[in-house]
C-alpha cells in the first residue's frame, strides 16, 4: 500500500472514531468543527431528553440496526456508556425524540465519514 491508499483509510478510520476528525486530518477545519458540532449538538441534545443509546442485542436483531448508527457516533457513544447516559427514559415525553436525535446523530456521522473519504481521494473538494 502507498501513501495514496493509505490516507484515506486513515481519514475514513478517524471520522468514525470522533466527529470531524476525518475533517481535521486532511486540513479542512472549518468543516470539521461545523460537522463536530452539529453531530456532538445532536448527541447531547438525545441524552438530554433521556433517549436510549442501544446496545447489541442477540435477542432481538433488529435492534442491532439501531445499535450500529449509535455506534457510528464513536467515541462519544463509548463515554456515554461508560457514563450511565443514555438508558433511555420511557416515561419521559421525549424519549422517542432523545433516541431519534441519537441515531440520526450516528447516521450523520456516517455521511460525514463517506464525505471525509471522498475529499481524501480527491474526488471531491
């Protein structure tokens, strides 16, 4: 593998690690903040209206769909675990819009990452 190839596995594997990384590593900071802070926005706002950060579940597959967009928010979501956030609170009237706010916030960030990767291979500006 050459530089070429390797920057924007680089780049791709930073953007899923914390918002705007990817960003932040090929130089485009203003993007990298505006995308941090809107994706971090959306995460805090879902933990604050007690939404439900899902975990993997054997039990029930399709709950892993949901798991793997909160995940996609990276190490945001770890911290927020480890923290006792985001439990999800059902008698909470915004709940439901908590837990959308979450995954939205991971699927965001997925977009980001492909966004970061495109820019990295040049095949966006």
């Amino acid at each position: 593998m050459n530089v070429k190839e390797i920057k924007p596995v680089a780049v791709s594997i930073g953007a899923l690690v914390f918002p705007g990384l990817g960003h932040l590593i090929i130089g485009k900071w203003g993007r990298a903040f505006l995308f941090a802070f809107a994706i971090l926005l959306l995460f805090v706002f879902g933990l604050l209206q007690q939404g439900k950060l899902y975990t993997l579940d054997f039990d029930q597959p399709i709950y892993n769909l949901p798991f793997l967009a909160d995940l996609s928010i990276g190490i945001p979501y770890f911290l927020a675990r480890n923290y006792g956030y985001g439990a999800g609170d059902m008698q909470n009237q915004s709940y439901d819009y908590g837990t959308t706010f979450l995954i939205v916030a991971g699927l965001l960030n997925l977009l980001v990452v492909l966004n970061a990767f495109d820019v990295a291979t040049g095949k966006k500006k």
